[in-house]
C-alpha cells in the first residue's frame, strides 16, 4: 500500500521519534541518461536507466520532504560501485571473480568500454562515519566514490592478474539498463565530510579476489 498522507504512522516513525541523524545508503542509479560526467549532486540527474535507480531516486525525495516539512535530519548518501569482501554474489566483481576463478564462462555486455565508479567499502564506511557526526548535512544529498572511474575489461584485467589465469569471456548484447559510465564529483563530500577515498582499484581488486579464492570456494 502507498499511504497518501505524509502522516501515516507507517512512513513517520523519524518524526514521531526523534532522532539525531537519518542516513539513507542511497545509489549511484539516481543519475540517469542526461546527467553530465562527472556526477554532481546538485546538477540535472537525468532520467534514471533502471526501476532500482527510480525507486532509490523516489525514497531520497521522501525523505528531503519530511525534511522540509518535518525537519527530520535526512542525508542521503550516494554510493558509487561498493565493492570489497562480502560482497553480494549477484554483482559484477563477484561474478566475475568467480567465473575466472572456476574456469567458468564469464559473461561480460556489451565491449566491456562502461566505466564504473568503484569504491572500497572501507571508503563508503568511513564516508558514512563522517556523516554521522558532520555538520550541515541535514537536507543534503552526497556522494560516496573514488572519482576514477575505470572500463569494465580492466576490470577483469585486473581480477585475471590476481587470479594468474585469463577470463573465459561469453559476450552478450548490451543491456539498456546499464548507464555507460559512473563517476561521482566529490567536491561536496570532501567539503563536507573531509570524505578522501583511500583504496586503489588494484589494491581492492587483489584483496577481493584473494578472500574470495579462500573463503568462497572450499
């Protein structure tokens, strides 16, 4: 059900119980087609590419109303790429680890020309650390990145350089979900949240595929 009040004790909880922060984990996916490279958090965002980006993109408007008209201390955090150990099998480091680990196909859409944003989830934690206890956040929508932004074949480039065998590359279509690059400006972040991402690609691609090589295939 979607409450059309504003009021609905099931979307106020933040107001009817104050609290001292509300840190929304939003996503890279709110910037859709349109939006200029590198993505800035106050500039036109486009049209989100998937429903995941809408419906990330429809909560951060929620919660900057409640701001507005409730005063409810909402931040939303923009990640960029998360990725590090535990990561959730389903994406696209995880399953590219394991396809070039395994010997397995590894399926890879389009040219592998995207760029992505990648951020070690040390840099999102301490991000979100920062935004705990900054100040003038409330009301403001941030990123969380690294600014360098690299294609997906070097990508697996770099999970075959670990892994010390070649990727077994099953091409497919494009898929019209997939925006062609992500790459978050982190000027605000920074001025904010003295936010500086620490974690080199190649440093955070050799740990991941490391602990997945000892602890995900036994």
């Amino acid at each position: 059900r979607h409450p059309a009040d504003l009021r609905s004790p099931r979307r106020a909880s933040a107001r009817r119980h104050p609290v001292e922060r509300f840190l929304f984990a939003s996503s890279s996916t709110v910037y859709g087609r349109g939006a200029a490279a590198p993505f800035v958090e106050d500039a036109p965002l486009g049209i989100p590419a998937s429903p995941y980006g809408a419906s990330k993109r429809s909560a951060e408007i929620l919660g900057l109303t409640y701001h507005q008209l409730f005063g409810v201390p909402f931040t939303s955090l923009r990640l960029f790429n998360v990725y590090g150990p535990r990561l959730r099998p389903e994406l696209a480091l995880a399953v590219f680890a394991r396809s070039v680990l395994e010997g397995s196909p590894l399926p890879l859409f389009g040219d592998g020309s995207v760029l992505r944003d990648f951020t070690h989830v040390s840099d999102i934690c301490s991000g979100f650390l920062a935004a705990l206890t900054a100040p003038n956040v409330a009301g403001q929508c941030i990123n969380l990145g690294h600014d360098r932004p690299i294609a997906i074949k070097q990508l697996i480039k770099l999970i075959e350089t670990t892994a010390g065998k070649p990727a077994k590359i099953e091409h497919k279509p494009p898929r019209t979900e997939d925006m062609p690059f992500t790459h978050a400006d982190l000027a605000k972040s920074r001025k904010l949240l003295k936010y500086e991402p620490r974690v080199e690609i190649e440093q955070g691609v050799h740990e991941y595929v490391e602990w997945f090589r000892t602890t995900c295939r036994r």
